[in-house]
C-alpha cells in the first residue's frame, strides 16, 4: 500500500486521542450548561471553538490520508474504484 504500518497505526492512534479530547469537551460543556452563570457561558463558547477546531482538523487530516489509502489500495489492485 505504499504505507508503512507504524504510519498507519500512528494515524488511528491519533483519531482515538482526537475523539477521546471531542468526549472530554463535551462532558465540561455539559457539566458547565447547568451552572448557568455568565462565566460558565463564556467558558463553553471557548470549549466549543477548541471543538470546532479539533473536528475541523481530525477530519481533514483523517479524510485526506484516508483518501491516499484508498488510493494506495486501487493502485495495489486490491480495491476497485468507485464508479461515478
């Protein structure tokens, strides 16, 4: 495939950190939203732009190497290309 397996293991490593931190936030959120003070207010509009953030970036970087793997396979003659 044109990879080397500790590269792919690497990859999967960091989606699991990355879904275990967009976990972590949402349970702050949570916790915060029934405080219901100003600052907790404040405090989630952080959280929710370091979400933002982080799934923005897990998916680019997931996609875009899920896409080389893809095509790794295709050129490999282990998959066929998906017509359309």
């Amino acid at each position: 495939m044109g990879q080397h397996p500790q590269d792919i293991a690497g990859m999967i490593n960091e989606s699991a950190k990355t879904l275990s931190w967009l976990a972590e936030l949402a349970t702050v959120i949570k916790e915060q939203a029934f405080i219901g003070t100003a600052a907790a207010h404040c405090r989630i509009g952080k959280i929710a732009g370091v979400i933002e953030y982080l799934g923005h970036d897990a998916a680019n970087s997931f996609g875009c190497y899920g896409e080389d793997v893809i095509d790794s396979l295709i050129k490999a003659g282990l998959i066929e290309p998906e017509a359309g």
